[in-house]
C-alpha cells in the first residue's frame, strides 16, 4: 500500500509541473486548430467539394501543406502528446478531489483521454514525417484483414460498439454539462461562461453523432463482411450526407464540430490542470 501511495505522490508532483502545464495549455489550442480544420472538411463534404480525407489526419495533413505547416504540425503534436502525459498522470493519481464511484469514472475518463491524444498525437507525427497515408484507407485494409477469420469479424464489431458507445457518452456529456467542472468557471465573466457553456454542448454533441455514426457503420461492416463502410469518420461524414437533407444535417455537424474548436482556445486558458 505504501509503495502504491508513494507512485501516486510521484505521479501528483509530475502533474504539478509548470512546464507540463504550459505545453498541455498550448495542446488544447492545437486540438482546436485541427478541428476547425476538421470542420472545414465538413463542410467541404456537405457540399461536395472534399478531396482530402475527413478526419482529423486529413485536418492535419491540410495544416501540413500551409506556409510553415511542418512546423505547425510538429508543435501540435507536442502539445498533445503533454496533453496524453497529463491525462495519464491524472489517470494514474489525479482526480483527488472528487471520492468513491465519481473518482474512479473520472481517472477511466482520464486514462481514455490519454489513448485519445496519443492517437493524435502519433498521427501528428507521421503526417509530418509523411509517413500518413490516407487514414480512412488504413482503417478499411485493416478491418480487410481482421475480417477474415470470425473471431477477427467480432473484434471488428466490439472495436465499433466501443467507437459508438463513445459517441453517445460524448452527447451525454455535452447535454449534461459534465465538461463545466474541469472549467475555471470562477474566473469567468458571465458572457464567458455563457460562451463556453453553448460551444461545449454544441461541440460534444456534433463529435458525439460523427463518432456514433461511425462506430455503427464499422458493426454494419463487421456483420456484412463489408470492410469498405469501416472507414471511421470519412465515411460517417459522408454516410450522413447521403441522407434525407444530409447537406444540412453535415453543416449542422460541422458548425458543431467548430464549436469544439473554439471551445478548445477557452479550455487552454481555462481549463482545470
């Protein structure tokens, strides 16, 4: 037990780092960056002007090829890999605050945070490494391969439960405004707080229904052998302009999706770290 409390202490006073707090803070504003890169794809999709992938890689990979986009692509993988640094930091002995049940959800949110910006973070790095190739392209050769043995077809299928449960735990989020307590919101002016209040729940909804779509359409995929529909966000965005009115729903979506965006600058100077 005292071995335990003692890598907890290390892990606090590495979380307590101002360094780490400085590059987690400049993170969330290269998070928000891709995703209003992200929207902008989006929208490029709803109205049937897309040739990049529409996802965040494709986001990076537009950020890329802008004057001095190497550089910004590099900085904006540093920052969220310190943003996975702290999330794990806070997953491994964060969260002290709260007691019981509620401290243990948010350590797990943590720890799912932590895989979420290594992703991007090792995505950031191959796109400047030009080691990216079309991520869309990748997700649907892998589920190919996966999918020729049954008990490959079923991870396929869990891996989407997960990416669809996921998706509707971000709505819920964003409804019930869970995100406002790892807000500074004391230190907000009423017109602030108000702001991040709108951007967050239009932000956390609109990622919620891309990453629910997706996650059902890679199940589909899994169930009809059809490694094509699991093609992660790409074909989510494009799945959902192929409905009834999918041009305006797809705008919706990514409006919402630049809320986040937005919401990502307030979080750099008013997040809780």
């Amino acid at each position: 037990m005292s071995l335990t409390r003692s890598a907890e202490a290390t892990a606090s006073r590495a979380a307590d780092s101002r360094w780490l707090e400085l590059l987690a803070r400049a993170g969330f504003i290269g998070y928000g960056i891709v995703h209003l890169l992200f929207a902008w794809l989006a929208l490029q999709i709803a109205f049937g002007t897309s040739s990049d992938d529409g996802d965040q890689s494709g986001a990076l990979r537009t950020l890329s090829a802008q004057p001095l986009g190497k550089f910004l692509v590099i900085a904006v993988a540093v920052g969220l890999l310190a943003m996975a640094i702290w999330q794990g930091l806070e997953a491994a002995a964060g969260h002290r605050a709260e007691r019981g049940k509620e401290r243990v959800t948010e350590r797990l949110a943590s720890a799912g945070r932590t895989i979420v910006y290594l992703y991007f973070a090792w995505t950031a790095f191959k796109v400047f490494s030009d080691a990216g190739s079309n991520s869309a392209d990748n997700q649907e050769a892998l589920s190919g391969k996966l999918m020729t043995s049954t008990g490959g077809r079923w991870l396929v299928g869990l891996a989407g439960l997960v990416v669809a449960a996921i998706g509707v735990g971000l709505v819920i989020y964003g409804l019930k405004k869970t995100f406002e307590k790892h807000l500074k919101t004391g230190e907000m002016s009423p017109k602030t707080r108000t702001l991040a209040r709108r951007l967050g729940i239009a932000g956390y909804v609109a990622k919620g229904v891309a990453y629910g779509i997706a996650g059902l359409l890679v199940i589909i995929a899994a169930v009809n052998y059809d490694p094509k529909k699991a093609r992660g966000l790409d074909a989510a965005l494009h799945t959902l302009r192929e409905q009834s009115y999918g041009t305006f729903l797809l705008t919706l979506v990514a409006l919402g999706i630049a809320c986040f965006g937005v919401y990502c600058f307030l979080q750099s100077r008013y997040r809780k770290v």
